[in-house]
C-alpha cells in the first residue's frame, strides 16, 4: 500500500478572522506553583508578594506568549 500526498493552493482570500490575529510576544507573568491551578497574572499588573488570586498559594516567575495589551482612555469627566 502506497500514500499519494496531493498539494492543493488556493487563490481565496484570508478570512477576517484569520487577518486579525494578534501578534504575540514574550510577556514576563507570574504563575500559581499548584498543578491544579491555572491562575496567572501578567508582571505588570502583580504587587509585591503577589499570592494566587484563585487558590492563594505562592507565585512563580516564568513567561508566556501574549498579545500586546491595547490602551483605553477615558473621557475626562465634566
């Protein structure tokens, strides 16, 4: 038995969701120590001492793939 390996291109256009893909880049984050927790917080945004939000356990320093955060600005108000 032999496997034939078929090319197609295609000519279409990208889809908007597929244009709109943010890019990525190395962002320093603190993660929770605990296997069985998924919380994390961007650097920036930690304060010192910085416990999980989630379970309350200790925070590592490690790093991750994030699109860049986009600022909003308020209106001053009258």
């Amino acid at each position: 038995m032999s496997l034939k390996i078929v090319r197609r291109e295609c000519d279409c256009e990208l889809s908007e969701s597929e244009e709109q893909k943010p890019k990525l880049s190395i962002v320093k984050i603190l993660k929770c120590k605990n296997n069985d927790c998924k919380a994390w917080v961007r650097e920036e945004f930690a304060v010192p001492g910085q416990v999980c939000p989630m379970c309350q356990g200790p925070m590592l320093r490690t790093m991750k793939h994030l699109p860049a955060l986009q600022k909003k600005y308020k209106s001053p108000s009258r």
